[in-house]
C-alpha cells in the first residue's frame, strides 16, 4: 500500500473516526479497532459511548450483512474478535463508570453439542449491547445449567442447540427447572439453527430467537417488562 493510501486514524475527526472504525471492525481489523478505542478515550469520550455507538454501531452493520447473506462466518467471526480486542480495553473502565447495565443472562450449549459459533456470537452481541454475559461453553449437562443459574442469578438463561439429536435436551432442562420450582425466576431463551418458534413453544421456552440480533432484541423487550412489573 502506498503512503497516500494510508489512513492515520489520529487524524480523522470524531465522526470521521467512527465511520473508519466501522469499516475496520466490518474488515475484522482487531488492532486498528483497539487503536480508534484508545484515541477516542484520550479525548475525553464515555467508555459508554465508545461501546454503543462505535463498536456496537458498527456491529449491527455486520449483523444486518450476516442476516441478508452478505457476509459470511469466518468475516463475522474476524469482527467478532476484533470487538472483543475494543471491548478488552473497555470492559474495565466500563465497571469503574457505572455504565447501566441491562441485565445478566447464562448462556450454553446443551449435551452432547459442541457447536459454540452462534452461541459465541449471541454472548458478544448481547454484551455488546450492555448485558453481562456468563457462558458455560458447550456440552452441558442440566446439573451445570442449574448451578451457574444459582451462582450467578441471572435474568435470562440462554441455550443453544445445532443438531436435531441434541435440541430436545433443552425441554430437559426446562423441565428440570419447573420440577424445582425455579422456572418463573429466569426468562428461557432458546436458539441453534434447526429450531423454530413453535419447537420453543412446544419446550416452554419464552422465545426462540432466530439470529443475535433478534437474541438482543428480545432480551432487552423482557428486560423493560420485567421493570415494569418490579415497578408497577
Ligand atoms: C461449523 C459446523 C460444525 C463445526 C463446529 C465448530 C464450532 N466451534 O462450533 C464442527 C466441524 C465441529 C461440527 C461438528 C459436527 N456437526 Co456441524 N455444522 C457446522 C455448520 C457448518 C455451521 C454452524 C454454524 O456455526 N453456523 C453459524 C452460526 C452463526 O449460526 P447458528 O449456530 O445457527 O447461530 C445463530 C442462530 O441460530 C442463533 N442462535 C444460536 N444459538 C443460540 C442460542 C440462543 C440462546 C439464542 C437466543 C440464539 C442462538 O443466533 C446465532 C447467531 O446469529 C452447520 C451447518 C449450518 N448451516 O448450520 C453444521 C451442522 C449443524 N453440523 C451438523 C452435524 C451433523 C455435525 C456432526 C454430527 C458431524 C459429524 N458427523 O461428526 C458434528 C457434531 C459434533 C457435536 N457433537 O456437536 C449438521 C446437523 C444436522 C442435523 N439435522 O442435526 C449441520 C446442519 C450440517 C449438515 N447440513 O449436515 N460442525
């Protein structure tokens, strides 16, 4: 690349900025991304504010392009990481401003799965958008469903499943959780590609959600329910 093609990013203005940060994160550019965090920080933005309308702004492009087959795994997997690489940088100075936080969701594949792509990219996108996400990893029998639940008790339990051999486990755990009296305290969402609505349905699931972006869509609506009710 010539010097005339390079892009100084200590040189663009702050929207200038974001616009790049957009196109770095969508090109899966981990450093350049860690690079537009700290300048941003250095003059004077909220960790907030980075977090919403740089990364997770440019994240939704990428949702949008992942959705209408634009983009494909491996990209989305490269803007995934260099997310993280921001959200590293931030993640502390996050905790230390009090930004609000939405609420807590468990997230895991259920037994006999390995599959963890969706799971993985559910767990950024709703960190992303201001949950705090615990992710058990794959495999996961019921007992360790229902200890994370008691250790971290949070607002919604996530599953995932992407095999139709292991899909029904999700109604294991779901009953396990009515057996023991548990089920009405978490709000159950369920996802993996070969679900659908009326297999949630079916399980007792509250919603299947069909992508990340329909994942954090969902979460936040029970979220605002769940106040209103606390409040009202
Ligand atoms: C990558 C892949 C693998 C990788 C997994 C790597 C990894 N780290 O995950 C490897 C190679 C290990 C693998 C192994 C196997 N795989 Co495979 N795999 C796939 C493949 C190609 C892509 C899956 C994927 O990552 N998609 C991309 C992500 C982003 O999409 P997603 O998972 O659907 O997630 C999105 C939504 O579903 C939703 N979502 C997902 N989870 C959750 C959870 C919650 C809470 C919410 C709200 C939303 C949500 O949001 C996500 C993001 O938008 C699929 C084919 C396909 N098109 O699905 C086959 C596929 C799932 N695999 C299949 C099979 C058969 C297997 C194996 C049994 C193969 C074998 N004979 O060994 C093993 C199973 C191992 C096991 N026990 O789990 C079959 C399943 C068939 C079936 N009907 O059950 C598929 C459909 C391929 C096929 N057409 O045959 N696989």
């Amino acid at each position: 690349m010539s010097d005339e093609e390079d892009i100084v990013l200590s040189e663009l203005n702050d929207d200038e900025l974001v616009e790049q940060m957009f196109d770095d994160l969508y090109d899966g550019l981990k450093e350049e991304i860690e690079e537009g965090v700290n300048i941003l920080l250095e003059r004077g933005w909220m960790p907030y504010d980075i977090l919403t309308k740089a990364l997770v702004g440019g994240m939704t492009i990428v949702g949008h392009d992942f959705r209408d087959g634009i983009l494909f795994v491996p990209e989305v997997l490269l803007a995934a990481n260099a997310m993280k690489g921001g959200m590293a940088i931030l993640k502390p100075l996050l905790a230390e401003t009090g930004a609000p936080r939405v609420g807590k969701m468990v997230i895991g594949t259920v037994k006999g799965d390995i599959h963890d792509i969706g799971k993985n990219l559910v767990a950024m996108m709703m960190e992303g958008a201001g949950f705090e996400v615990v992710d058990i990893g794959i495999n996961n029998p019921v007992e360790n469903y229902l200890e994370a639940l008691e250790n971290e008790q949070p607002d919604i339990l996530g599953m995932s499943a992407l095999l139709t051999t292991t899909m029904p486990y999700m109604k294991v755990v779901i009953d396990t959780l009515v057996e023991q009296g548990l089920r009405d305290e978490y709000t159950v969402l369920v996802g993996g590609a070969p679900l659908n609505e009326e297999f949630g349905k079916a399980i007792g699931a509250d919603g299947y959600c069909r992508d990340a972006a329909v994942a954090v869509e969902m979460a936040k609506d029970f979220m605002s329910r769940k106040h209103n009710q606390l409040a009202g």
